[in-house]
C-alpha cells in the first residue's frame, strides 16, 4: 500500500503533469460542478459526451493539446506553405 501524497517525495519535477481524477482528465471537474449546481438532462448528457472524449483521448495517449496540435497537422497536410524552398523537407519517405 503506498503512502498518502502528503508523505509521498513530491518536488517541482511533478508539477508539469497533467491533473488526474481517477482515470480521468482533471477539467472534467468543470462539467461536474456545474451538473452538480445546474441539475438537468441535457448537462448530464455533456458531462457524459465529455467524460467519454477525454477518456478515449486518454485512451490514444493524447492529451487535448496534443490532440488539437495533431488535428492541425492531418488538417495543414504535408506542404508546408509559407516556408522557404530550402526550408522545406525535401526528402519523404
């Protein structure tokens, strides 16, 4: 059994990680609260569609940047357009 994380080595080496509730991403809280101080249907039904995005996003070993910068990535292409000519990779595999 490990120790509590009051006891646990904790240093500045660990403050870059990503906040974690259990197995999910720590901005799920946002949508929790809010279903918690706004009860209704269609907010559940968020919470819920967000649960499940990050947790598949966690899933694929993405965080949400990550995820948007690869989204920009498929959606840019391989030309990189703005670049100079001997900028440019010239060598694709």
């Amino acid at each position: 059994m490990s120790n509590p994380v009051w006891l646990q080595n904790t240093s500045w080496r660990e403050t870059g990680r990503q906040v974690k509730v259990g197995p999910l991403d720590g901005r799920l809280t946002i949508f929790v609260v809010l279903l918690m101080l706004f009860p209704s249907l269609i907010l559940l039904a968020i919470t819920l569609f967000a649960m499940g995005f990050f947790y598949v996003l966690e899933y694929m070993g993405y965080t949400l940047p990550n995820a948007f910068r690869k989204l920009s990535a498929l959606i840019s292409g391989n030309k990189r357009n703005g670049v100079h000519y001997w900028r440019q990779h010239k060598f694709r595999f």
